[in-house]
C-alpha cells in the first residue's frame, strides 16, 4: 500500500487521469472479487436460485432509483466529495457482506452497496470536467481500460481467497475500498469548481432546494421523457428483450456449474475472469475493426445471432469446457450488439435529445437489471438448470426478429 502511494504521489505530478485510473482499477478489482462469489454468500444463509435472484434485483433497484441522484448531487456538490462517500459506502458494503450470517444483513449489505454503487460514473463526470473535448476520448477510454483490468484481475484474486474461507475475499474488498478512499482524500483534486456547480435553488427554502434536486434525478422522468420520442420506441424494445436476456445469468451462472459441473468458488471466479478477457478484447479490438467493416446494422444482427445461438448452446452443455467457448461467444455478441444498438439510436434522435435519450436508456437498463436475475432465479428453481439459458435465447431471438424492420430501413437510407 506504501508503494502504491508512493506511485500515486509520483503520478499526480503528472497527470490527474493516471490517479483517477488507480483509483477506478482498485474499485473493479475489488467488485470483481465479489460478483462470482455472490451467490455463494446467499447460499451459505438460504439455499434457492430464486433468493438469489431477488437479492441482485434488490442490488440493481438501489442502482436505478439512486444512481441518478448521485449524478445530481456531485452536479452541485463536486465530484470528489461524492466518490469518496460511494467508496466508503463500498467498504461498509463489504464489510457487512463478509459477516452477514442472516438474510437482513445480507440484504443490508446489497441494499448499501447499491445505494453507493455510483463510482464509475462519477468517475465518468470528473473526466468530462478535467479534460478538453478533444483529450476526452482519451480520458474515457482510460476508465473502460480500467474496468476491464479490474473486472480480468478481481475475480482471479476473489477465487484464490474463497479457498481460504468465503468470508475472506469480502474483508479483503472492503479493505481495498477503504483503501481506495483514503487514497482518494489525499490525493484526488476536486474537478469541479464551486463556479460551474448547478444550483438547485428555486427559492430561498430548504423545501424549494430539495424538490429541484428530486425532479432532476428521478429515474422515471428520465424514461417517460424517451419513451416520447416515437423514431426510438421500436429500438428501445430490441435493446431491453437483448438485455433482459442475459441480464440474470451473472447471477445465476455459480448456481448453474455447481448444479451441473459441481464447480466451486474457484472455477467460477476464475470463468469470470475469462469472460472479461473476451469482453475486452472484443470491445477493445474487434469492436472497432468489424465497425468500420459491416456497419451498425450488420453488426447489431450479428452479435444477436451469436448471442442466442450460444446462450442455448450453454444451457444445454454436455460438459463443463463447452462453457468456454459458449459463454465467450455470449460475451462477443453482447459486445457487438450492443454498442451498435446504441449508437443507431443515438443517430435517431436529434442532438438536442441525445442527453435524453442516454438518460433514459440507462434507467431502461436498470430496469433489465432488476427483472433479469429474478426471472432466472424463479425459471432456475422451476424450471431446471437450463432454463433461464433458453428464455434468454428466445428473449434474444425475439429481439432480432423485432429488429429486422428497423434493419430493412436504415439500409434503404443508406442506398438512397
């Protein structure tokens, strides 16, 4: 810890961004370790892949109806004030995780992590305050770089740990996120001057401060105001069925290994890692080539494809390596899909609506996020271990048969 404090200090001197990556890499390392061995927490207190699904869902609700207003408070706030109280939130999240020994605990400890989850985007923010439009791209790609390393190395370190006692990857998460909020009060600048901070005031009352900041993060507002806009409704469809499709199987993957494959902590810690090496490497290489090659409209099709084909593909397994290659194909097509989806329906709307339309397409996402892992949960414990593998294929098949019209036209507009 002294010598990365060391190398923080060092940095600084250099650039502001190099501290943030650190910053944002030793959060997804620690979150990382966590996701894989989720359900075996919930296991080791109730055992049903229902419970499990509902206490993500209760993760991602804490997401969707908070997240928003975090962006809103670092708005009038700053940014450094708010990360710093989301990474303490993250330690007693953790921390609470690692002792749970009752289902209200462990509830708590999903519930307080939700609620303070909103690092990544705060991080998002104070690179959109500290860099010019033209270095913004650059700041940008330093975060996906730095979840992406986070996401490849926590999980393996979150798997070395679980063989020493369950509780173990949890102390040592919290202990990190402490850490990481130390290391965040000392030595990250705040990016935002009290200058350009919005002012929620509307009259001079507490009442008048608090009722502007509501309206301006209230997730719903956010999603009425896009399902207005009638070029991207159809669009909005293809983009929740592909997401709820697969949006449950993080949750749900530990139970399916160990019910099918008899895999424990460790083989699936060290999956997850496997699947952020394929994510990043589609979404850091291919991502790009295959763009410029087939188009969004081809390539929205293609990952879809893949996607459906492999999700059954694992559902119906014969052994555990045909996991491999089924699941890295899922992570290859949902990173062709769906950035492709996003950006065709960022050019269906007019500029000014562009901040509409990603505001509420990320409280539409949520959405997917609370509903996935308990229609996984219930179809797991209902309706066998392959089960949620083979909704999610028809959930995404149904989605590329939706999207085929809207293909149809944005090719015809391209010819004309």
């Amino acid at each position: 810890m002294i010598l990365c404090q060391y190398v923080a200090e060092r940095l600084m001197k250099r650039n502001t961004l190099a501290i943030l990556f650190l910053a944002v890499f030793v959060d997804l390392v620690g979150y990382g370790m966590i996701v894989p061995l989720l359900p075996f927490y919930v296991q080791r207190i109730a055992p049903g892949a229902t419970l499990v699904g509902i206490l993500s869902g209760l993760y991602a609700a804490a997401q969707f109806l908070v997240g928003p207003m975090l962006g809103s408070l670092s708005d009038r706030f700053g940014r450094r004030p708010v990360l710093i109280a989301c990474l303490s939130g993250t330690s007693l999240a953790y921390l609470l995780l690692a002792v749970a020994d009752s289902l209200a605990l462990l509830a708590l400890a999903l519930l307080i992590d939700g609620v303070t989850g909103g690092n990544l985007s705060i991080a998002q923010a104070y690179i959109a305050d500290s860099t010019t439009p033209d270095r913004r791209a650059r700041g940008l790609g330093l975060v996906g770089a730095a979840f992406g390393l986070g996401l490849m190395v926590g999980p393996v370190l979150g798997g070395v740990l679980s063989l020493t006692d369950l509780s173990a990857p949890a102390l040592v998460a919290s202990a990190l996120a402490l850490a990481n909020m130390l290391f965040a009060l000392a030595l990250l600048p705040e990016s935002l001057p009290p200058e350009r901070r919005r002012s929620f005031r509307l009259d001079n009352t507490k009442q008048g401060r608090l009722s502007a900041l509501l309206r301006t993060a209230n997730p719903l507002a956010n999603l009425i105001a896009l399902l207005q806009i009638a070029a991207v409704r159809r669009l909005l469809i293809v983009v929740v069925l592909l997401n709820l499709g697969f949006s449950g199987l993080y949750s749900n993957f530990p139970l399916f290994t160990a019910a099918r494959f008899g895999w424990g902590m460790f083989e699936n810690a060290l999956f997850f890692a496997f699947v952020g090496v394929c994510a990043v490497i589609t979404q850091g290489f291919l991502l790009g080539l295959m763009q410029r090659w087939l188009g969004d409209v081809r390539l929205a099709r293609i990952g879809m494809t893949v996607m459906a084909g492999a999700l059954v593909a694992t559902g119906l397994a014969p052994a555990a390596w045909v996991l491999y290659p089924s699941v890295g194909l899922i992570a290859f097509g949902s990173g062709l899909a769906i950035p492709a989806l996003t950006s065709l329906l960022s050019l269906r709307v007019s500029p000014a609506d562009q901040g509409r339309l990603m505001g509420g397409t990320a409280a539409l996402l949520n959405l997917t996020m609370i509903a996935g892992p308990v229609v996984a949960g219930v179809s797991f414990d209902r309706a066998g271990t392959a089960a949620p593998y083979l909704i999610g294929a028809l959930l995404g098949s149904a989605a590329l048969l939706i999207f085929v019209p809207p293909a149809i036209i944005a090719r015809r507009e391209v010819a004309s």
